[in-house]
C-alpha cells in the first residue's frame, strides 16, 4: 500500500553496516572491575532491584546532584555523569547539550522534513522509517562520544491555533493523527528489544499539557493558564500522550510550563500520576527547562523556591531541566519540605530508563546498534527517506487546467523568485542541526533546467521594502515559467515567537501580484512554512495557475521540487490542518474550548469543531491524477447486544438517554476490540498518471449530537494506484478510540444510532444500536 518498505529495509541493512565506527568513547560503569561488585551492576537482579540498589548507596548530596538534565554521576561508585537532554524532532540537532558537531567524527546529521510535512503524508510506514533512521544516526553520534542516549522528541501537542509558532513541529490538529504518528516515532526510535523493557534509546512525549501558546499579546508560556475544560481535555488534549504511553511505550514525559486550570504542569500531581496509574507509563518525566523555577519566580504559585520543589517531585516529576534543583533541594530538606525519599522515586525512575538503555553495563559487542558509527550517518538511503518523506508530504493545493506538471522541453528558461528559492538555512524550519548536505530550490531546479534564472524580489522572508522588485519583473518577463516561492520562516514562526497574522508576511503578496502581471504564463506560487497562510487572492487569481505547500522540506527540498513540478513524482499529500482566513486572528489565542459557541461568536477550532469560512480545510489535497472512491465492503449495523462477545456491555443501564439522544459510555462496553470493524474501499485513478496519496475515512453522527465533532477522521491509508486502475484497500475502524467523543463531564461516549462514514464524495451509513 505505501512504497517505503524498500526504504524501510535500506534503513535497516544501513543500520547494521558499522564499518568505520568510532570506539565508544562513553564509558559503562559496570564494565570496571572496582564498581562490578556493587549489587547495582549484578545483571542476574532485575532492573529495578539494581536501580533501588543503586539508590541506597547514595549520599544524599550524591542524589540531588542527580536531579538536573546534567546529572553529576557517583565518581565514588564508578558511575560518569549523563546528558539526559539531547533533541531529534526531525534529525538529530543541537539545541541541548548532549548533541555535539562542533569535535568529534561526526559533522552532521540527515535533516528529514518538518513534522507538519511528513505528517501529510499520512503514512505509518513512512513515519516509522524516518524515526528509525532518526535513530541509526542518533545512536551512531552516541556511540562516537557526541550525542547522549535520552531525547526529547517527539513534539505531541495538538495544532489547536494556526498562529502557533511551534505548531511546525507538530503532526497537525487532529488528535487521531498526533496519536498515531507518535506511537510510530517511538516504536521506531526506541528499537524496544528483549526483556525488562531494553531498548536502544529513549524518546519523549512532550509538552504535557494543554501547552500551544507562545507570547500573543500579554500571554506568554511561562505563566499562561490554560483553562481547559474536562470535554476537550478528554478527546482532544490527552489522547497523543495517552497513544503515545500505552501504544508507543515511551520511557520519558515532559511536563510544560503553562498552568492547567491554575495549577503549574509539572505540579499536576493527578494529571502525571495518571500516565504511571492508568497508562503504563514506565518511564521517567522531566521538566521543560527552567519549569520548575518559574513556578515561583514567575508563576508566584508558591511561596518559595523550595516549595516549588516539593510540590513538583511529590506531584511525580523526577528531574528538573536546568540547576534549580541541584541549587533548592537541599534546603527544601533541611526545612522539612521535600523527604529523601521524595528523592527516591524520582531516581529510581530516571536509574531504571539508564539500565533498560544499557548505560550501567558492558557494551554489549553482538547487539548491531553498538556497532554504529560515523559511516551510518548522512547515508544516502537516510537522504532518499528524507526526499521520500517530501515528495508524499508535499501538497497541491491548486492546479488550473491541469498547468502542472511542466514539460521540460517546453521550459527553456524559469525563474525562481522569492529570497526563499536561494536559502538554505530556511529549509529545515525549528529544531535543525547541521545538515549533510543543503541543495537549495534554485541549485536543485538547475539540475533540469539549466538556465534558471533567480532573482530575491525581497531582501529577506519578511519583505518589508520592494527595492528588489524590479530584479524580479525583469526575471520573470525574459523567462518560460515563473515559480515564486514565498511563506514563512522562524522570523515568524518559533519557539518563543506566535504569528499575529495569517498573511503573508510584508510585501510578499505585492511582490506575487507584481510578477503574475508581467509573465508570459500564469505562475506557480509555492508556500513554505509550518502554520497555514491566508492565500484567498492567489487561490482565486487566473494569473496564479497552480499552489503548492511544500513546509519546511529539510535538507533535500532542493532536490525534490523540480521532481514535482515536472511530474517524475505525482503530489498526493493532504493537509493535516485548517487553512483559516485572517479573519480567524479575532479570535484570543488564550481560549482553549474547541467547540464553538454561538452565543459568543466563537466559531470554534480545527475541523472537527470550527463553523467558521476555511481557506483550504483540513485533509484537502489535490493530485496530477483524480481519483474516485467506492465503499465495497462495511457493516450497516452494529448490534452491541447481540455481539458475538458475552457481556460486551458491562454493567447496566447498558445506555443513557439526555436530550432525545442515546449513547453508551465507552467504559461500559466490555470489548472494544469486538467492535472493531474493516471497511474495504476500491480507489480508482482516473487520470493518466501513476500516484501515490493519502486515503482518509470519516465519520458524522446523524443527526449530531450536541458537543459532537462536525466530523472526525477514523482511518487512513498510503495508496499507490497505477493510472487507469484501481486498488483495494483496507481500513480498521475502532469506533471506542475514533467515533467516540467527550461528554461535558469528560467521559466518552459512543452515540446510539445513525453513523456516516465518508471517503472523498462516497457516503456509507451504519446503524450503532444497544
């Protein structure tokens, strides 16, 4: 169904290639003979009899010295201090201190797309290889003394605001999909393996919870308070993290900055403990960095610094990025705030993740990751996954008369004009390290047309003057065809930095208007960026034949937009978010309900909630082929008591009645798995092109339920479809996990009744009865 499993093995055998592996240059407690003694390196106990072992023979000022993402290690018991904090969100970066290319073998590191891109994808497969890859590389910097065994990646928070300036980093707005691709990113980078819950490295879920803002207006991370109700906190702000625990089996959680419900995040002892108690979760939770001391400082939740660490590690968190708590947790004891074995916990946990990471013990020499070295970074099956990743990421989001793709023996001459087209540095977006190697749009589009022209237009991305105008008319008048590439980049759109405006920045849409009236073709116009853009006058503009959003394409973005453009690759990816119109921006960033209320003129958020006029609306995506869906095979009726499973309604009243409507708790039903449904769908590919593209399945209640999604997503596939033919494709449905929503006190709820599933114009109702 998708066309990475080739990838997927290339990745693999890479991975097992270690010819020119540096030496491990870090050190194993265990391996010397003075520690090898301590009952906390016999391999014969079980992680956690060796992790509580090794806890007992620490001082206490040996403990606390644990307790920063820096941790000082035991010199006395043999045991080297350790970098927890290392970033990989889309290729291993060097944003925290564990990853270092400046000294060492390794320079760089691939840099695959920006989540929001290969999200658009839609595809598991693809999600899984890339982390994988992620990994190689990652273990293989570790493995040559560069870069640490913990990281924290991926982000899971939920695209809720399209002003968001770290929503690039996020698989998009829909909960079903930020849980999926986060279950994909950990299974792929951990590499679980053997008992006790080993694994080659460590990924975390981050920002727990409810974290979306950055500073919009008066609001800033640090001391916002996200006011969340239980409905949304149960289907759409939990979910990532709960699949991202009980599915992916991540080892680590970080807690955010922002308050919920006027209590700090990492102090929300019920909404950590709830991770360990009803997810699983066995792992360690670290606090974003400096979270622990803006409680006080900032926050002024608590009286004291010390205070601030007593609520925090009795509410579950076990370390502190930054030295708050190497500074603080000593007095916090000696005034009878914070106990030692408040302490206890915690480094039982973070001492459990280091054993199952096989950082206490002998480098193992038959287990193929500790052979990794410098050859498996900046591989070229690593590069071909990233281009993979752009070609199915990438969306056509308008092509007029089929303009696209370009004939190259009709292209003689094009211009590329935006300050974009000739920047490397723009491709990678937040959270990039040093990239192989960058080609940039103009170097990549040379390759095919070798008289390609470039001209900047703006200054810079933020285009606040037109003194580069006349370069670009002139450009764009003497060539074939015109591509102008405008958007965004971290200018406007970072960590630490929200959008204010939907539109392109400054000049951008003058400068697209300029060169559109002096061409001898209508134009291409290709937007970069992680966070939708208001482009209603280009989507309605004749001059503007064909749009394409191409994200932030990493390092080989180069290379793969001319492949699209010219047709070797057919464009099939859909948009993991709502493209809103700037109209959108009067609604305060600070309002977290997801429903709309009509009452205030809330028009509510992302697709499965907003009323209000879209730009291009969630999953759309356009193709050079056009395909056709037919529903051939789906139950038109689920009985719940006449299930071949006994009990499956645990308890009576099997059904609640409220407001003429009848739906079952989905904790009363006794086996979600039995009602797990399949539902075949034939895709045709009407056009004259082969492609590849995302199929999504929807599903409505008939009639709605009051606080029930518009729609939600409940199912997709990758499909690879020849021209002129047609392929069958499967989809489980679990209507517990995906046709469910939250109630008003925060509990799901399955409706009773009518369901409509929905792929492209194809419509299939199915009877939900008690």
């Amino acid at each position: 169904m998708s066309n990475v499993p080739l990838l997927l093995l290339l990745v693999v055998a890479s991975a097992g290639a270690g010819d020119g592996a540096a030496p491990a240059s870090n050190a194993r407690p265990c391996a010397s003979p003075a520690a090898s003694a301590y009952p906390f390196c016999n391999a014969t106990l079980p992680f956690p009899a060796r992790a509580r072992a090794l806890v007992s023979l620490l001082t206490l000022d040996e403990k606390i010295a644990q307790l920063s993402n820096t941790a000082a290690g035991a010199p006395r018991l043999g045991v080297p201090p350790f970098e927890w904090w290392s970033e990989s969100l889309h290729g291993v970066c060097d944003n925290g201190p564990g990853v270092n290319f400046s000294s060492g073998p390794v320079r760089s590191a691939t840099i695959f797309p920006q989540v929001i891109l290969s999200a658009a994808a839609f595809n598991r497969s693809l999600w899984r290889a890339a982390a994988r890859a992620i990994a190689v590389e990652a273990r293989a910097m570790h493995n040559a003394g560069q870069a640490g065994l913990t990281f924290w990646a991926p982000n899971i928070n939920v695209f809720r605001d399209p002003r968001w300036g770290r929503g690039q980093e996020t698989p998009g707005e829909d909960p079903a999909v930020v849980s999926a691709y986060s279950v994909e990113y950990v299974k792929g980078f951990q590499r679980d393996y053997g008992e006790e819950g080993r694994m080659m490295l460590s990924a975390c879920c981050k920002h727990y919870i409810a974290y979306d803002l950055e500073k919009w207006r008066g609001f800033t991370r640090y001391t916002f308070n996200a006011k969340v109700n239980a409905q949304d906190m149960e289907d759409t702000y939990q979910p990532p993290f709960k699949s991202c625990i009980q599915e992916g089996r991540a080892s680590c959680l970080m807690c955010s900055y922002n308050q919920v419900n006027g209590v700090p995040a990492c102090a929300r002892k019920d909404i950590l403990q709830r991770a360990r108690d009803e997810w699983g979760f066995q792992g360690y939770i670290t606090s974003d960095c400096d979270a622990v001391a803006i409680i006080h400082e900032n926050q002024t939740y608590t009286a004291s610094d010390e205070d601030s660490i007593a609520v925090v590690l009795k509410a579950g968190m076990d370390i502190n990025c930054g030295s708050f708590l190497i500074r603080h947790t000593k007095s916090a004891i000696e005034k009878g705030k914070v106990q030692e074995e408040d302490i206890n916990h915690a480094l039982f946990n973070l001492f459990s993740v280091q054993l199952r990471l096989g950082f206490f013990d002998k480098t193992n020499e038959n287990q193929w990751f500790t052979q990794l070295g410098p050859n498996n970074v900046c591989t070229t099956e690593h590069r071909e996954l990233a281009a993979e990743a752009v070609r199915q990421g990438t969306v056509l989001l308008k092509n007029d008369n089929g303009f696209l793709p370009l004939k190259r023996s009709e292209v003689g001459h094009i211009a590329l004009i935006g300050p974009a087209a000739n920047d490397p540095y723009i491709l990678g977006g937040d959270y990039t390290g040093v990239p192989c190697h960058s080609t940039t749009f103009v170097k990549g589009m040379q390759a095919y047309v070798p008289k390609t022209t470039f001209a900047a237009g703006c200054k810079d991305v933020p285009c606040n003057s037109t003194d580069g105008f006349g370069e670009a008319i002139e450009a764009a008048k003497r060539a074939d065809v015109v591509v102008l590439i405008a958007g965004l980049n971290l200018t406007e759109e970072t960590e630490d930095h929200d959008r204010v405006s939907l539109l392109l920045p400054g000049r951008q849409m003058d400068l697209i208007h300029t060169v559109a009236s002096v061409t001898k073709k209508p134009v291409v116009l290709v937007l970069m960026g992680g966070g939708p853009v208001d482009v209603s006058f280009a989507k309605h503009d004749p001059r503007i034949a064909s749009i394409l959003w191409i994200g932030y394409p990493g390092e080989v973005g180069g290379n793969v937009l001319p492949e699209i453009l010219f047709g070797k690759y057919n464009p099939g990816g859909k948009l993991p978010i709502t493209w809103y119109p700037e109209s959108f921006t009067a609604v305060p960033m600070d309002d977290m309900n997801m429903r709309a209320d009509a009452s205030r003129g809330y028009p509510g958020r992302t697709y499965r909630f907003y009323t209000g006029d879209v730009v291009y609306g969630f999953g759309y995506g356009l193709s050079y082929s056009k395909y056709s869906y037919s529903i051939l095979q789906a139950p038109k009726k689920i009985s719940l008591s006449r299930s071949s499973v006994p009990d499956l309604i645990s308890r009576k009243p099997a059904y609640t009645r409220r407001d003429g409507v009848d739906y079952v708790q989905v904790e009363d039903i006794a086996s979600c798995e039995a009602l797990q449904f399949p539902v075949h769908i034939s895709v045709s590919n009407d056009g004259a092109m082969d492609g590849s593209h995302a199929v999504l399945l929807f599903a409505s209640s008939k009639p709605s339920f009051p606080g029930s999604p518009i729609k939600q997503l409940v199912g997709f596939e990758r499909v690879h479809t020849a021209a002129g033919r047609s392929t069958d494709v499967e989809i489980t449905v679990d209507p517990c996990k995906l046709m469910s929503f939250a109630n008003t006190e925060g509990t799901r709820v399955l409706f009773l009744g009518t369901h409509v599933l929905m792929v492209g114009d194809e419509e299939h109702e199915l009877l939900i009865e008690a």
